[in-house]
C-alpha cells in the first residue's frame, strides 16, 4: 500500500498533468488508510517514521489506526476508534494483503494438511507436508515460522533461499540409500527494502536503518544486480536513468466496459 501511494501520487504530480482537457490531476487526492498504528508495520519504528515523512512530502494524506468498514461506488467508511467517518471517493485500491493459492486448499484435500487463514499450508521444519516427506510446499504458498512467532513473509528471497534447500535436499535423499533426517531448513534474512517514490525509499540491512536517496540507489543497484543477462541490465537501467530525467512512463494501460449495442441498433 505504502508503495502504491506513492506511486499513484507521483503519476498525478507528474506523469500526467497535460494529458486531460477537463480535469487536472494534480488536484487528486491520494489517501492511505492503515490499520495498524504505523505504516510499514514489519519495519522499525524509525524507518516507518520515515516512509509516511516521505509519502507527505509526495502529498499522500496518512491515515493510520483506521479501519476500512464498507465501501460503496462513492464512498468509504472508516472507523478509527469510536470514530466513524465517511470520505467520498471513486477509485478504491485494497492493498490489505492477499490470499494463498487455490493448490493449498487441494493439498489440504489430498493429505489432510493444516492451513492458515490466508489458504497457506502449514509445513515442518524441512518444508515438508506434515505425513508426507517427499511432498514439499515452498514459497508463498508455505506457512513456515522461523526464529520467531510470525510466519515468514511471501517474497522471492524467500522462496529462492527454500528452493535451494529443497533441491539439496533431494539430491542428497536420491544419492544415499537411506533417509537421514535433514537439517531445518534456516531463512537467511539480507535486508528489506520498501520503494515510495523518486529518491525515496527505506531499507534495513541487518542493524543498518537508512532512508532516502541512499536507500532508493540501493534498492535499485540490488535489483538490477538480480536481472539475468549484462544486456538486460544495461536496458533496464537506461529506462530508469528515462523516465527518471523525464518524468514520463510509456506504459498506460486503459480498460473500459468494451462496445455495447444500443436499442437503436448503434455501437457505443
């Protein structure tokens, strides 16, 4: 949510101002409504400070310790507190989270395997399905608790350090002849990195906590690092270097409701 506010607030301001005859979009309000007490919950309290410093700076109106209660064609309500409160609006983006894959709710099925309230199978410590060790679930589709209570977040670092581990694990299973129990399987955690608009962004890298432009040319120094091919990485970063000097974004995507015949037999 954090990211997509200010991603919509920086198209606004920047990207589209010229493009309508009868609206202007640096007048839109962009409103990001948070639940918890701060933005950012899984980051520190000094890099969540910082992340919703920066969303202001891109005119992004915070609203945290509020609750999303209904939501209507032109309208929200919101519950903050005893509070109740309704803010007219159009455009509704719900960015609270996501729920499992389908397949969990098969595995479930087929071997009886717990699930969590998002459809995320609950695994052993060696990824497996409980009573089924050559059944492996990875990635955001796996509830797996490391170090502490909360379960692992669904990301690529993630996913990518547990399919190592599970791709050792059967090669070491195939080549001897008997099963020796494997090590539990232990999350490697590099850092995490939240992008909020141009120059702008926090990242925490062990007990290393910075915001900015610092942590923005990190971010995007680590991901172009993960694109595959010398070729790909050169391109992607002269789009950036683009858009960046430019401010513009080449990629639009418009949808709408399609032709529709009227009574009169005319296409609108």
């Amino acid at each position: 949510g954090v990211e997509l506010a200010g991603a919509l607030s920086e198209m606004a301001r920047y990207t589209l101002p010229g493009e309508f005859r009868n609206i202007d979009p640096t007048q839109a309000t962009v409103l990001l409504i948070e639940g918890a007490d701060r933005v950012l919950p899984p980051y520190p309290p000094d890099l969540s400070a910082k992340a919703q410093q920066q969303l202001e700076r891109l005119g992004v109106t915070v609203r945290t310790n509020a609750l999303v209660t209904n939501i209507t064609d032109e309208q929200i309500e919101i519950k903050s507190g005893d509070q109740h409160e309704q803010i007219a609006c159009r455009t509704v983006l719900w960015a609270a989270g996501v729920q499992a894959s389908p397949l969990g709710k098969v595995i479930q099925d087929a071997t009886g395997a717990e699930l969590d309230r998002s459809g995320r199978v609950i695994v052993q410590p060696d990824l497996s399905v409980a009573g089924f060790p050559t059944l492996f679930v990875i990635g955001d589709l796996a509830h797996f608790k490391h170090n502490t209570e909360k379960p692992l977040p669904g990301v690529a670092p993630v996913a990518m350090q547990q399919g190592r581990y599970v791709a050792r694990l059967i090669g070491v299973r195939l080549a001897s002849a008997k099963s020796t129990p494997a090590a539990p399987f232990a999350y490697h955690d590099k850092g995490s990195m939240a992008t909020i608009g141009r120059a702008a962004a926090v990242a925490q890298i062990g007990r290393l906590h910075f915001g900015g432009i610092f942590a923005w040319l990190a971010w995007l120094f680590i991901h172009l690092l993960y694109l595959t091919e010398f070729d790909n990485r050169i391109l992607v970063l002269f789009q950036w270097f683009w858009n960046y000097i430019t401010y513009r974004r080449g990629v639009r995507l418009i949808v709408g409701y399609g032709s529709k015949p009227t009574d009169e037999g005319e296409t609108i």
